[in-house]
C-alpha cells in the first residue's frame, strides 16, 4: 500500500510541477526542487511493462542538474 500511495504522489508532483522527469547519465529522476532531492524513476514520466534499464545500475549518492546539486533519496517503485 505505501508503493501505490508513493507511486500516486510522485505522479501527482510531477503533473503539479513540484518535480521534473529529466534523464541524467542514463537514469532517469524526478528532482524536487523544493528539498532538493531526487527520486530514480523508470524510463521516462510513463509506465512501460520493460524498463529500459540494463546490466548493473550505479544510483550515485547526488546528481548535479543545472548547477543545482540533489540528494538521491529514493527509489520508485516498478523503476527496474
């Protein structure tokens, strides 16, 4: 129940402009610019039945995105 209530309010802020989809070093993330953290996604702001996503990810600790640095906190589910 809390990947599902997660999931909704992750969709939710990015469709309310709270978070940005964006693709760096081939991972994709919403970042918040609010806390400024970043949470991984799967490809893209949609749903796809197969990631595209292969072989081993590395999830850095923080990704850098138009000079403002965010703290990876979180993983969403169905991401991989």
């Amino acid at each position: 129940m809390k990947k599902l209530i997660f999931t909704f309010f992750a969709a939710l802020c990015c469709m309310s402009g709270f978070a940005n989809g964006i693709k760096i070093d081939n991972i994709y993330y919403f970042l918040y610019n609010t806390d400024k953290t970043a949470t991984v996604t799967y490809t893209g702001a949609t749903f796809k039945e197969e990631s595209e996503y292969t072989g081993s990810i590395n999830i850095p600790s923080t990704v850098t995105y138009n000079n403002q640095v965010y703290s990876v906190t979180r993983i969403i589910g169905y991401a991989f």
